[in-house]
C-alpha cells in the first residue's frame, strides 16, 4: 500500500515553468530583443543554471544579467497564475482521505511555497514542505528525503516520491522509496514508474490499495 508521497514542486505539483520562461524572457526583452517563451520553458525544465547559461549565449548577455532580471520579474510574478496541474488536488485529497500524508520537497523559498500553496487553498492538504531555508543538500542529494521521512514519520515502503526531472528521481532512490516521474520527457535515470498525467496516478493507486 502507498499511503504517502513526496511531491516535488515546480513541474510537478504546480505548473509554473510558464511563469519561469517569461521572467527568463525579460532579459533579453529588455535589450530589444525577443525570444520563444516554449524554448526557454525547455531550457528551464533542464536547470535554471543551463537556461541562464544557454540565453546567455544565445543573446549575447552576461549570464549576470540574465540572472538579474529573471531574479526581479520572478519575485514579482503573480502566484495564481502558478496553478497546480490537472488531477493534483484530486490525488492530494485522495491520499489525506485513506490516512496518508503529503509532503513537499522543493528548492523553492519558503514564502514562494506556502504563498502559492495558500492562492490555490492548498495548504490543508499538506503535513508540511521542506524547502530552501531548511538548508539541505539540493536534489539528487536524498538528505532532505531522507529528513522528511524521519520529520513526518513516513515508512519508507508506504511512500513514493515524484518529480519530474532526474535529479527528483535520483533523491526518490537515494531514499529509498519508490520514484515515479511525472511527464513523457526522456531522462537519464529510469524511474519505478512513469506517469503522463494524474488521472493515471491515481488509478494506479487505487489499484495498489485495494
């Protein structure tokens, strides 16, 4: 039975990447140029550090810069416009409803977290969130898995861990838990399980819980 999850939270549990592309895009905007808001969103789901690297090259900017302005339009981006993705708040309600607990595991800021966890009345559908302030090892360390487990008392046999890029499944299996990817793009590490959207998830969970 999985009665928990770890939820990564940019790409996984909210759909923000639109919101990372366009405060990428104001660099170069700034400068006269423009640029595709598809492309940076890819560029971004890589790392943050390799979209800023990669525009800088691309425009001819200093990675600084670049930096800069995406620090400044990203502080100032509306936190409704960061939604969770379809089917979420179903399988979050789903697994509070047979007892379990959800926890997120986010290199996010603290006030970014719980300030968009609050605009979509989610925070009543977690135990709690483990993120930048904490000061743990960034993924695919599994230290802040690792203390989440302990923290909020999950059996590691009864808790799977979801994300959508290697470094979340990396954490997953350093942790011993199960990992499961969210989304089709390809990765470098294979998950337990891949799932393309939540609708999947959740029967799959109904299935292993009967």
């Amino acid at each position: 039975m999985y009665k928990n999850i770890i939820w990564d939270f940019d790409g996984t549990l909210i759909d923000s990447y639109p919101a990372i592309a366009e405060s990428f895009l104001s660099a170069p905007r700034d400068h006269g140029r423009t640029g595709d808001l598809l492309e940076i969103s890819t560029l971004a789901k890589v790392s943050m550090d390799h979209c800023c690297q990669t525009l800088s090259s691309t425009y001819d900017l200093p990675a600084k810069v670049i930096d800069q302005a995406f620090r400044k339009h990203w502080q100032q981006s509306d936190y409704f416009t960061q939604r969770p993705f379809p089917g979420v708040l179903q399988v979050c309600e789903y697994i509070c409803r047979i007892g379990g607990s959800n926890v997120i595991v986010t290199h996010r800021a603290n006030e970014a977290t719980v300030g968009i966890l609050r605009a979509h009345d989610m925070t009543r559908l977690f135990r709690g969130w483990l993120t930048k302030g904490d000061g743990y090892p960034q993924k695919p360390d599994s230290a802040a898995f690792e203390a989440a487990l302990e923290r909020f008392h999950l059996e590691p046999e009864k808790t799977l861990g979801i994300g959508d890029r290697d470094i979340d499944v990396m954490a997953a299996k350093g942790a011993g838990i199960f990992a499961c990817q969210y989304g089709d793009k390809k990765l470098d590490v294979k998950p337990d399980m891949r799932v393309s959207d939540y609708a999947q998830l959740m029967e799959w969970l109904l299935k292993e819980n009967e």
